[in-house]
C-alpha cells in the first residue's frame, strides 16, 4: 500500500519548535524569518529530511510558507489548503493567511512597521523570488539576509537525506538515448556561445539521464543538481556524499557513461560552481539564491535564460506519446474496474479508507503500478467539499446513502 493514513504532524509540538527558531533568529539580529514548504529542488513532494514546514508548524500540504517574527507568525496558504491548515495548525500560535490575496510583505509591514531584517535559507529560495521580495520589501525598510544554517540549530532530530538507489529509464520508453540529448542540448549551448548550463530541477535532470529515483515518494525523480558542458559531459550532484556514485549503482553508471561524472552535493557542487570558466546559462526559477551568491564570490560569467530540458521535455517524441497512451489506457481499465466495484457496495458497508485502499489494488492488480501519482482524494459527505482533503485515521469518515463522494486519484 503506497498511500497512508496516519497523523505524521501534532499541533502542539509547534509552540517549542518556534521558541528555539525566535531564540535563535534573536541571537543572529534577524528580526523575521521566512521558512517555505520547498526543498533545494523546489519539489512539492519533500524527503522527510526536507520537510521544513511541516516540521516547525504541523501543516503538511503541499505548498505555503511561513513567516515568523519575535511576537507573531503566519502561515500562509492558497484556497486548496484553507481548511487543512485550520485543522492541523495550532491557532493560538499560527495566523492562517490567505494568500495570494495577503502577500508576505502585506503582512510585514503590519508586524514590523518599521522595518527590518528578513532571513531566509538561500537553498530554499530560488533567485527568481528573491529578487521578487526585495522589490517589495526594500522600499518598506527591509534587507533580505541569507542565513541557511538557522533551521539546522533548531531541528535537533532532523532525518538524515534519502539514499535511495537510481534505475534507468530505458530508451525504448524514452524514445531517445540519453548521449543523443546530451548532445542535442550541448550544440544549442556552442551556438549560443555558453559553456555550460546549470540544471537545478531535478524532473530535467532525470530526463536528459534517463534515470529514476527514489528518493521521495509519488514523483520517481533523482534528487540533484547537474551542469551541463558544451562538450556534451554532464557533472552529476547528489546528496549522499561519499556514497554518491553507489546510489546509483554499477549498471546506471555504466550505461551513463564516463562523459557523466557523480559528485556529492552541496560540497562538491560548490567547488564545480567556483571552478566554472566561461559563460554560464542559469534559469532564476530555479536556481537557488545560494548558487546564484556562489556564482558572485567566484566572479562567474553568466546570463540569465530557460532551463534548456524544459521545452525538448516537454515536446514529447512518438515513443513517450505511445507510453501514456498505453499507461492511460492501463489505469482506465483499473478505474472502471473500481466504479464497477464500488456500484455494487452499500455505501454503509465502506469508510474512505476502504475506498482508497481498494482503488489503489485495482491499480496494483496491473502489475504495473510503480506509485500513484499522488494521495488518493476520498472525501465523503462534507468531507468532500475539502480542497485537497487527503483521508488519515482521525478524519476517516464512513459513507452514507444520499451523500456525494469526491474521489480524485491518479495512478
């Protein structure tokens, strides 16, 4: 069973969590911090090392933020997570704030009228939404402080990061070997007079590898950073350190090649970004505001531009349209098969829990579900009517004759 139904969050361990946060941004001069639910890869599925969010305010949805200040905090969350962060939120400790209709620096203003200095983790925060911020809150009486070692003081149990081993994605699904697109992307690079290309998103990543992950759950991507060189090389990060080039196994690496090298990251990353001669292609969507204040200590040539996976990805080729023609036609057969189940129960005889667990063996009885593509959505009654409502042991709610059932899934 790949979906599961326990409570993984309390309310009440919050309040101690944002004691040793305000402790320790008081002792660094920083008057708010900014914590956000993304990873280094900007992931909307995090490791449970990377699960920032959920960690210091009990909210475990897929996208929000948090601002914290000495005598008040908010969460701010879009319409889809409204009424899952009421309930899992201690609110005598966490304002709900609707965003995008509040925006961070709407807020700020009111908790620091005069000002002041707002930290954050330049790991967390891509460049894009830095510059975003500081147009704001600059002319408010703001400076913006990187300080990516704040949450690390506080979260004392942190899991370690995943180290999940790496399987290709074969060619014949692919439709393209991976030294066919490195190449392809290399020329692009020379034609435009950039020596390499700095690749942050790790869905690009594992496309122009053809590899997989799996390290998070629901989304089979590897977890790292490469850069791209005109040559058509391609230096690979990830984060398990010494055991790097294990996490990918003796058959991965063989077929990448010795044009595909692996190194640990950040530390190793680090050291390639400080070393880069030429000029450089970043994308500000996705690269970190850390590599971006990496690349200006080392004096690094770069321009701003597209991640160069993103539209060659998107353009599927016959082969990958044939593969989601036959995934789709696989996982309707397995959705009718659970409409017809779920026709022929008495809807008294059946709670959301059996509703998900019995859709998901559908899919399983393929013989070709990997995971599903994202928790199961069963709501019944007023349940229902939650937005982005994801079932657990304490909401379980049993069906009832005259009531609607939402499901939403997808395998």
């Amino acid at each position: 069973m790949f979906q599961s139904f326990a409570v993984s969050t309390r309310p009440e361990a919050a309040r101690p969590r944002v004691a040793m946060l305000r402790a320790t941004i008081r002792e660094r001069g920083i008057d708010a911090f900014l914590l956000p639910r993304a990873d280094m890869f900007q992931g909307e599925y995090v490791a449970a090392c990377d699960a920032h969010l959920a960690w210091l305010t009990g909210f475990t949805g897929s996208a929000g933020f948090v601002l914290v200040t000495q005598d008040r905090a908010a969460l701010f969350v879009d319409g889809r997570y409204r009424v899952q962060a009421r309930a899992e939120v201690d609110s005598g400790l966490f304002e709900v704030i609707d965003w995008p209709a509040i925006q961070a620096w709407d807020w700020l203003t009111g908790a620091l009228p005069g000002g002041g200095i707002l930290g954050h983790d330049p790991w967390l925060t891509t460049v894009g939404e830095i510059e975003r911020l500081g147009k704001h809150l600059g002319p408010l009486g703001f400076g913006l402080l990187s300080c990516g070692d704040i949450v690390d003081a506080c979260w004392q149990d942190r899991p370690p990061p995943p180290s999940g081993r790496m399987s290709l994605h074969p060619d014949d699904l692919a439709g393209e070997s991976a030294a066919t697109k490195r190449a392809r992307l290399a020329e692009g690079l020379r034609k435009a007079g950039q020596r390499a290309a700095l690749i942050c998103s790790p869905d690009s990543l594992s496309w122009l590898l053809n590899i997989r992950g799996s390290d998070i759950p629901r989304v089979p991507v590897v977890q790292g950073y490469a850069i791209l060189h005109d040559d058509a090389r391609v230096d690979v990060f990830v984060r398990a350190g010494a055991a790097a080039p294990a996490q990918f196994g003796s058959e991965v690496l063989a077929a990448l090649g010795p044009e595909v090298r692996v190194q640990p990251l950040p530390d190793g990353y680090e050291a390639a970004i400080r070393t880069l001669q030429g000029r450089v292609l970043a994308d500000k969507t996705s690269l970190p505001q850390a590599v971006a204040e990496l690349m200006a200590e080392g004096g690094t040539d770069f321009s701003w531009g597209r991640d160069p996976c993103l539209l060659p990805k998107a353009r599927k080729n016959a082969t990958e349209i044939v593969g989601a023609r036959a995934a789709h036609l696989r996982d309707g057969a397995a959705m009718a098969e659970f409409l017809a189940w779920l026709d022929a129960q008495e809807p008294e005889s059946l709670t959301e829990i059996d509703v998900v667990t019995r859709l998901e063996g559908f899919r399983q009885a393929t013989g070709r579900l990997r995971d599903i593509s994202f928790d199961t959505i069963a709501g019944s009654g007023p349940n229902g009517a939650i937005v982005h409502y994801r079932v657990t042991e304490a909401t379980n709610r049993r069906l009832a004759h005259g009531e609607v059932l939402l499901v939403d899934s997808g395998g």
